[in-house]
C-alpha cells in the first residue's frame, strides 16, 4: 500500500509540472465562493482495500452551451499526495429537468496546475446537482472516486 501511495504521489508530482493549457480550462473561478459551492466528502479507492476519504471538499459548477464543468477544489486523491489541487472536468453532458441536472461523462482529461492529468483520465462519469445537493461517481483513471456534496 505504502508503495502504491508513493506511486501515486510522484505521478500527481510529475503531472502537475506540465504545463499545457486547452485554452478553457481557466473559465472556472480561481478561488470557490463559498455561498454557491457545493461542500461534502469525496471518497477514493485507492484499489489496495483501502478508502482515502477527504471532508469538505468544495465543488463548483457551471454550464458553457451544452456542456457541463465542474470544479473540485483544493483535492487529494491519496494520503500520499503532498499537495492539494483544484481538478477542472469540462465537456459534461447534462440534461436538465425542473432545475436538477443529470450529468455523465465519459473520456474527459481532467486539467490541474494548467495542465492535463491525461492518465487520470475521467470514465464512467454520473452524477446529479439539485439547488441543495451534488453527487458524484467516477473513475480517476483506475481509482473509483465518489462525492457527495450539499449547500
């Protein structure tokens, strides 16, 4: 597990080094306002018959045309991971229907630091926003990530 984690963290350490931008990813707000954040637990499977759990995790949203893009601020995936980051996931598809979005994804890079984290890609993505409430499943790259959020 030890060795997984370490793994983990220096792939997080190299990605955020990149520096490649898709040109849209900074449209998200830098910092989260926190009257129209979402705040909740994220949950990862670290594949090893561990969960990595963080708490108050603050997670934005906004719709660009007919797409969807959220923003989780200041993550960590691993306990091994030496710094938090804000992950942007653009290009969602969201239906809407009486205020409440349903929202999948499937093969989206998430960008952090400025950069694609391309082999965390983002697959098998579902999720639901209400007025009060943001749930999330996903896969980050091999690691299954849940959220669940409210206002």
């Amino acid at each position: 597990m030890k060795y997984i984690n370490l793994l983990f963290s220096a792939l997080c350490a190299v990605m955020l080094t990149t520096a490649c931008e898709n040109g849209n990813n900074n449209d998200l707000p830098n910092n989260p306002d926190e009257s129209k954040c979402y705040k909740g637990s994220m949950t990862v499977d670290q594949n090893d018959g561990t969960l990595y759990t963080q708490e108050d995790v603050e997670v934005d949203y906004e719709i660009k045309g007919d797409k969807l893009n959220f923003v989780m601020y200041k993550v960590k995936f691993a306990n091994g991971m030496p710094i938090k980051l804000d992950m942007v996931v653009e290009g969602v598809n969201y239906t809407e229907v009486n205020g409440s979005y349903t929202i999948t994804g499937d093969d989206i890079v998430p960008y952090a630091m400025g950069g694609p984290f391309e082999k965390y890609t983002i697959t098998n993505l579902t999720g639901i926003i209400t007025d009060t409430s943001f749930t999330l499943d996903f896969m980050c790259g091999e690691y299954p990530v849940t959220y669940d959020g409210a206002k």
